[in-house]
C-alpha cells in the first residue's frame, strides 16, 4: 500500500464580506500562508488544485481562475487544475490532489479553495446557487419550494431564490420532514446555532463571533420556516489552502507534527429510496473502512452545516447518533466544546461563513490545527482522529456532490 499524502502546512484569510478585495488577492494570501507554513517555496509546488463554484457569475472569471491567482506572483509553468464541484469543489479540489499524491505522480502539491459571493447586485449571489441544480428543471423545483413554503405559512418571508438562496428552502422542507418523522424540535435546530456561534466566537478568521443564546436564535427574523436567520449559513468571500506532501517530502522539509490524509472519498448522489442509505452514509462508511477507524474513533469533526437542520442530519448520516437522534445529540452538549465529540469547532458554515469554494479546504485547515495542537481558546485537548463532511449542490432528494475526509497524526 502506497502511503498518504500528509498536509505540511495550512492558510486562510478571515471569511466575510470583501468587497474590495478581488479574487486573486484572497487566493494569494491564503496561499503565502499555507507555503510559509510548510516551510516550502513556491517553486517546490509542483501541480495545484484550485477549487471555485461561483467566479464566472459573481466576478466574471471563467475557465482560468487558478492560473490566473497563482501567475499574480508569478507562479506558472506548473499544471493547475481547476475543479468547479458547487459546495465541494475545495474538498473535491484535496480529493483529486492527495490521490496525485498518494499515486506517487508528485511530491508537493497546493490546494486552494476561493470564493467572493458579496456582490453590490445580490441577485448575481443568488443565482449562483440557483445554478447549483438541473437548471432544465428549475421551473419545476422553484414551484415545488413555493408551495412548501406557502403551506408552511412562510409567504411573507419571499419567494426561493429572490431575497435567499433556494437552497435554505430546501433545507428548510427537509427540517419539517424531519421533526414530522422523528419528533425533532425547532428549539433543537437552534441549539446547533447557539453551540457553533459560541465556537465560532473564539475564532478569529470567523465571519461572525457574536454569542447566541437558542432563544436569541428563536426570536432573529424568519428566513424559511422552521428556519430562523441564524440558522441558515451567510453568503462570504475567502480563501484557505493547504500544502500536501509525500512522507519522502516531508522528512526532507522536516514536518513537525505530520497530519496524513488518512481517507477521502468523493462520490456524486443517485437515486435512491428514502430509507435507503445516501451519499453521507455511503462516503462515510467507505471513509471509516479505508481510515481504519470508526464514529466512536472520532475526536473533532467539521461537518457541512450549511443550516443548522444539515448539521443534526450530518450527526445521524455519519453515525455520531441513530438515526432520529441528532437533536438529542446536540442538547446533551456532546457536540459541544468539552463533549464527546465536538462539531465544527471553527463556528461551522454557520458561523465561520460559507464562501462557498473555499470551505472544504477551510474545514481542514480547522482540522489540521486541532490535530496539531495549535489553536487556543477552542483546542480539544489530544485530538488525534478528525473528520470533515463536505457537500454541495442538488439532484432529486440527494446532494449532487459530497466528500467525506479522514486526517489523522
């Protein structure tokens, strides 16, 4: 067995809202990080994976994003690859990279995920959600989410896709079956939001840091029933990389503290039946086998919480619970700093930001630093297994893309 590609160093910039910031000077600060923190210089990178969802829309800069970041300090000649997966483009963009890696085919590789959503018409920002679907049948969708949103009495809220992205009401039909199945409540939904405003306020690089208690969360206006605001993720601008390396790289630059790329797995959604398992259970199953651990092995996870209903799912789909459990879960405060197994310690998509590229790679930046012991106030203490869930887009009752990724030291 070949072995594992090992992260050498992490970067990113503070996700929010960046208005004068331009694509490029985000990507290129996230990378001057990551390469100072390996200890490499530029010309030790041998390929480059860039990740991005939304550029094309937002910005305008199609086909070229990557090589158009990195020739901004002069690094070229290298193959860059640009990798446009919705939510998952930046764990797609680590996914494609450790496999190079761990292949043998290079010995030092960057990995960028970078994204600018703000924009002064925000319909350019919600149409790159909206695109995130079978466009052809987008019609149809939107009606379908009017209606369960009507029926929910959320009229005054708007219509999907017009003042938020259609993606909350479909997070939001997904949170009513949920508490009709399984008893779920909306006080529990909240209590995800509290929990990772209460992590995401010991983060610096977080977009939001304020603390919010559930009933804060209950009492913000409503977006889509059941959700609140602050239980659905912010649009974002930002950047994080990493460095990834071979062992025979890493004993020759000298890694410290070696983070290794223990499983990453990638597939697409099918269809399937409603109780049959889906892409979470699946990637994460094959995950566990290939990592050689299992839920129980897990210190720290970064899960895709790009509502808080996703994240008690996330605890269920990756078998942190039984199913119908996951509300019981975060009320137990084991998600929480200090429990059994806390949950997006960065302040999670709801609070760190979801700009969107960038997040698969910002969750293991978060991951990497837990690993090596390397963050301050929201450190848990020996973390040596970590997990990050990452996923993106729509197709039928499943997400299009989604990765599930194991790091271990």
């Amino acid at each position: 067995m070949r072995s594992k590609a090992i992260v050498a160093g992490v970067g990113m910039t503070q996700f929010g809202k960046h208005l004068d910031t331009g694509l490029k000077a985000l990507g290129v600060s996230a990378v001057q990080a990551a390469v100072a923190d390996a200890g490499v210089a530029l010309g030790d990178l041998e390929a480059a994976y860039v990740g991005n969802a939304a550029a094309g829309l937002v910005t305008g800069q199609e086909s070229i994003r990557g090589q158009v970041i990195l020739r901004s300090i002069g690094l070229g000649r290298l193959p860059v690859v640009n990798v446009e997966n919705a939510c998952a483009s930046g764990s797609t963009a680590l996914n494609q990279a450790s496999a190079m890696v761990t292949a043998g085919l290079y010995d030092c590789v960057l990995v960028l995920g970078v994204e600018k959503l703000y924009h002064a018409d925000k319909q350019k920002s919600f149409a790159a959600f909206s695109g995130a679907v079978d466009v052809e049948a987008l019609q149809e969708i939107m009606e379908r989410l009017r209606a369960a949103t009507r029926s929910a009495g959320g009229e005054q809220s708007g219509a999907p896709g017009q003042k938020r992205s259609m993606f909350m009401d479909i997070y939001a039909a997904a949170a009513r079956a949920h508490m009709q199945r399984y008893g779920t409540t909306v006080e529990q939904f909240a209590a995800v939001s509290a929990k990772n405003s209460y992590h995401g306020s010991m983060n610096p690089r977080a977009q939001f840091r304020e603390v919010l208690s559930v009933a804060e969360v209950l009492a913000a206006p409503m977006i889509a029933p059941p959700l609140t605001r602050p239980m659905c993720s912010p649009i974002g601008d930002g950047a994080a990389a990493v460095v990834l390396v071979s062992e025979r790289k890493a004993r020759e630059i000298g890694v410290a503290k070696p983070v290794h790329v223990r499983a990453s797995v990638l597939r697409s959604g099918w269809d399937h039946g409603m109780d049959e398992p889906g892409t979470v259970e699946v990637c994460a199953q094959e995950a566990y086998e290939e990592a050689g651990v299992g839920p129980s092995d897990l210190d720290v996870v970064e899960c895709h919480d790009a509502s808080a209903p996703a994240e008690i799912m996330a605890y269920e789909s990756l078998g942190l619970c039984p199913k119908g459990d996951g509300g019981k879960l975060v009320e137990s405060g084991a998600t929480r700093l200090g429990g059994r197994i806390p949950v997006n310690t960065s302040g999670g998509l709801l609070r760190k930001g979801h700009p969107v590229g960038a997040t698969g790679v910002a969750q293991i930046v978060e991951l990497v630093e837990q690993l090596q012991g390397r963050v301050t106030d929201r450190q848990v203490a020996g973390a040596r297994i970590a997990l990050a869930h990452n996923g993106g887009g729509n197709i039928g009752t499943d997400a299009a893309a989604m990765s599930v990724t194991i790091l271990g030291v």
